[in-house]
C-alpha cells in the first residue's frame, strides 16, 4: 500500500528510545584505573571454566556500569545531522540545574559544545568517502535493500521460534568424545600470544555478554593474564564457557519482499572475546590441517583462501579444459545447493569425521563441547526472544562454524571415470560433466553420487536453487533431457 502526499507536505516525525553508554575520555579513564585497581585472583586461580568467566564478566560489567553507567534518551527523525544520544543526555541534565549555579551551567555548555563540534567535524570528514555516500543512502534510503526490512514483535517471535526450530535435532545423538592418551600434550597459550589476539581485535558487534570490542582491545595489559589462565584452563578441561556459548541472532532477508520465516538468514553474533579465542585455536591448532585438506583440484574456498573469483577461475578452466578435446561436445555444469546447510550438520556425524583427523584429542573434544547445549534468540531493535536450546548445525556467523563445516563436507566427493567433478565453495557446490561425441551421458550417475552422500549424511539438496547450465561448441544444438529434473537455464549467477 502507498500514500501519495503533495508536494511540500512535512512528514512528522518518528521518535524512538535509544539506550546507550556514556564512553565519553574521562569516563574511559575511570573505567581503565578501575580495571587495573581489581584484584583478578579468584579468576586466575579457578579450576572451574564456568565459575572463571562468570566472574570475570560480573567484574566488567559492574565496573563498566559503575564509570560508564547506560543512559536512555529519545532520538527524533527531525534531529540535526550532528545531534547524538551523548548530546540529548546532557541536554537532559543541563535543564535540570538551577540558574543561579552559573559555574555548573558554564561546564555543561562547555562540554555540548565540544561535542557537537567533534560530531560536525567528523561528519565533514566523511564527505565524498564511502562511508559518507554510505550513511547518506541509508539515510535517504535510497538503495533500500532487503536487510533494512521492518518486522514487528509478533514476526519477530516467530522467527525465533523458527531458527531454533532449524536448529534442532529431536533424534540428537550425544557425539563420543576422543579417547585422550597420557602422552598426549596439553594444548596452552602463551601471555604473548594472548596480548598480540587481544590487540588484533577490530571494532566489531557486541555478543549477549553486552562487553564491547575495546574492553578487551584497550586493556590487553591488564586483561591478558586473566584471559590467559581462562583461555588454558578452557583447553585442558576442554569445555566451553556456558555464556560463550550463546549467540544473538539478527535476521536478515534473503530476498527484497520476504514473505515466509525461510526468506531471512540467521546470522548468530557471540560475545567478542569467544570469537577471538576461536580465532586464535584455529590459527595455532587447525589452520595448517584444514588448509591440507583439500586437494588443488577440488577446493573448499570458503574461509580458507576466501575469494569467489578464485572458485569460478578454477570452474572456468576446468569447463574449457575439457571444451579444447576434440571429441568433447559440451559441457554440463550443474549448480547443487544445499537447504539450510550450516544448520543441518549432525554433530555425531561431525564428531566421527573430527576424529578421522590428525588434530589433538583435546582440541577435538574441545570443539565438540563448542557445540553441545548452545543457545541463541533473536534480538532486533528492542526485539529480545526466548532462549532456544541448539543441538545441530554449526553456528552461522562464528569463527569456527565455517571450518567445521568444510570438515563435514571434506568427504563430499564426486568423479567421472578417476577424475574430479566436483568443485566446492562454502555450501555451494558445482559438478561438471563433459558431453562427448561418443559413449554414453554420464550425468545422472554424476549427479547422483553427489544426491546419494546428502541422504547418507541428511543433507536436504535445496531443488529450487539447483540449476544447470549447458556450455555447447558450436553447432552443437542437440536436446540434453533433465537430469533430477534440475530445471536447465541459459545463465547461471554466482
């Protein structure tokens, strides 16, 4: 439904609370010397993972809401560009003191001013950048997309109740844990390693621990032995944090109309410090395994050498490596995808194919622990649902979820008499089946390895994003009949 208003009409506008933190240098400061004054003993010398980092996260926060207590203000559609929720809070206190303390009022209008100059000069700056154009049409909306899609509380219950849902196996089978022998070494980190993890993190969203990026980025010298000791005991007990465990899930469309619970993406956001532990266990333990993994031919791409010009460079030479022999007529390339692939991963399967590798025992149990009694909810503007117990997938949007499941694809192999077919990005994957001029069409059996190990590890092939695409030499025009009916198409998006 539109409205047409005439020109010149003024819109009224839209107010809406907003909930923010006072992190203004003096406040930081304070917070800091808080950090450094704490006595961290009763973390470090835990031998209980659980009981560490709720101690370390009440810590934080009560001296975060101590120096930097959160502060609610209304922000108007109708508020000039430099106007921030910082300004409209000392506003706030401004008109609340007397007008005979002139000293008082004198500070105040001292420190709006200071920042609603910085505000002007930052958004100055930003003129003509990316960044600018960037706020600009967000603004404007004038490249609206599908993400900035409006959803009330009910599409928003709902939805929660749909990713857990997704994300749940009611036949769960409890993964077995790998044997762990006596000359087996205890996987640790150094405080070297810690500070430089720490320091390396960007600015990035906040988990549901509510502990921001820079906490730990600005007081790696405080934090780093603390994080060490909790990060090692995590390792040698190898169990997970329950608080890193739960994540926050911000829905995203997949399309420009959404009109069902699975046109939208669930992208779960765990707290800062669980993904940079993650980040670190994986560069140390995994990075150089996973990388061995796949073989030249038939690359995983995703998060591994990460770039989709790389995956369609290889598909493109393989399609005209086989267009060039003279006796190959055409070459079929089928588009396979998988419906909700992330979330349908079975943990006792992965655990059997954790297991096949030459990991540390301790890092194995470490990550099946990483995934035993999860839990996430869907928070959206002042949206927050229910807690939703997860026990399949392998969490889309964390460090780790992406390479266990390259790890549970790693099996995932298709080949026509010896050679390779099957070229893998993320959890797309594409099979190529060249059409000679004499011998019979080897596609249905192609694609049908590919079918038969999505049944046998209860993937569900998505058939209305299969596609194929049919690369002829010229004056080759003969009819090619459907393959799984997989409906066929003169061009195919990546």
């Amino acid at each position: 439904m539109g409205v047409i208003l005439p020109a010149g009409t003024k819109l009224k506008s839209m107010r809406r609370k907003v909930e923010f933190r006072d992190c203004r240098k003096h406040r930081k400061e304070d917070f800091h010397k808080a950090l450094a004054e704490e006595d961290w003993e009763n973390v470090s010398q835990s031998t209980n993972v659980n009981d560490a980092v709720n101690c370390l996260e009440r810590k934080i926060m009560d001296h975060m809401n101590k120096c930097m207590p959160t502060k609610t203000v209304s922000i108007s559609s109708g508020d000039p560009y430099w106007m921030s929720p910082l300004i409209k809070s000392l506003l706030k206190s401004k008109s609340r003191i007397a007008r005979s303390q002139k000293d008082r009022l004198s500070l105040i209008n001292k420190r709006i001013s200071d920042v609603i100059c910085q505000n002007r000069r930052n958004f100055r700056a930003l003129v003509g950048s990316r960044t600018w154009w960037r706020k600009t049409n967000d603004i404007s909306q004038r490249n609206a997309s599908s993400s900035r899609v409006t959803l009330d509380n009910a599409s928003l219950t709902r939805l929660n109740r749909y990713f857990g849902e997704l994300c749940h196996d009611d036949s769960y089978v409890e993964p077995t844990l790998s044997i762990i022998g006596d000359e087996v070494d205890i996987p640790s980190f150094t405080e070297q390693q810690v500070w430089n993890a720490l320091k390396r993190i960007k600015r990035t969203a906040t988990g549901p621990d509510y502990i921001p990026y820079w906490v730990w980025n600005d007081h790696a010298e405080i934090l780093t032995e603390v994080i060490t000791n909790v990060w090692n005991l995590s390792l040698s007990s190898h169990t997970w944090p329950d608080s890193w465990k739960r994540a926050n899930i911000n829905p995203l469309a997949k399309v420009d109309l959404p009109k069902e619970d699975g046109d939208f993406r669930g992208i779960n956001i765990t707290p800062v410090i669980a993904r940079t532990f993650e980040k670190l266990v994986y560069n140390s333990q995994v990075k150089s395994l996973c990388t061995g993994l796949q073989s030249l031919v038939q690359i995983c791409f995703f998060a591994l050498w990460g770039r989709c010009t790389n995956a369609l460079l290889t598909i493109q030479n393989k399609a005209l490596s086989f267009l060039d022999r003279a006796d190959c007529k055409a070459v079929r390339l089928f588009s396979m995808d998988f419906s909700k692939a992330f979330d349908s991963v079975k943990h006792s399967l992965l655990s059997e194919k954790l297991k096949t590798l030459p990991l540390n025992p301790y890092i194995i149990n470490w990550y099946l622990n990483f995934l035993k009694n999860r839990k996430q909810r869907v928070v959206c503007n002042d949206f927050c649902g229910e807690w939703m117990d997860v026990n399949k997938g392998t969490t889309q949007g964390s460090v780790s979820g992406p390479y266990l499941f390259n790890i549970f694809l790693n099996n995932l192999e298709v080949d026509i008499y010896g050679e390779n077919a099957l070229f893998k990005y993320a959890d797309d994957s594409n099979i190529i089946v060249p059409v000679w001029s004499e011998g019979p069409d080897t596609s249905t059996d192609t694609v049908g390895q590919f079918l038969s190990w999505s049944d046998d590890n209860f993937m569900t092939c998505n058939p209305g994003k299969c596609k194929e695409l049919i690369i002829r030499k010229k004056r080759y025009n003969d009819q090619l009949d459907n393959v799984y009916n997989i409906p066929q198409c003169k061009e195919l998006p990546f």
